[in-house]
C-alpha cells in the first residue's frame, strides 16, 4: 500500500493506493467508505481485491477532520429542506 496526496482547490485528501505485483493491465477499483470514514474493512478489502490482481484506489474523505463539515453540512441541509426550525427534531 502506497499513500498519496491528492490536492484539491481547497483542500487535499489522502488516498491509499493498492497495486497488484504484476504488471498486467486491469480495471482499476475506486472503493469509497461509508458516513464512519476508512476503517479496517475498506483496508481488508482492498488488499483482498489487491491480491485478486485489481489496482484499488481508497480516498479517505475526511481527511483533515471534513467529517464534521460534512456531517454538519447534510443535517443542516435536511433541516431546512424540511423547513424545521433549529430546535426541532427531525427523527
């Protein structure tokens, strides 16, 4: 596994690279992770599919703690798509 920088207009991410020994063209994976971030499993299988001979690219979205902006972003938006006020509950 190889770590990589990718920089964006305002921001970077880390993207962990998975690339088979052989040098045989393959479709490449792009394996995102869930609202929890990158954990073991996105790991596990991406040397799983790794070892399967397919290159496995697996950003890590909340690289630099974007999670809370992210998370915070989508309530706030389902907030006022339901036209609530910021002290209703919304589940």
């Amino acid at each position: 596994m190889e770590l990589r920088t990718l920089e964006l207009a305002d921001r970077s991410i880390n993207v962990e690279v998975y690339m088979p020994e052989s040098g045989e063209a393959a479709p490449g994976i792009l394996l995102l992770h869930e609202l929890y971030g990158l954990v073991d499993w996105n790991r596990q299988s991406a040397a799983d599919l790794c070892h399967r001979r397919y290159p496995v690219c697996v950003p890590d979205l909340y690289t630099d703690g974007a999670s809370k902006y992210c998370i915070s972003a989508m309530v706030h938006a389902a907030w006022v798509k339901a036209g609530v006020g910021k002290n209703a509950r919304l589940f």
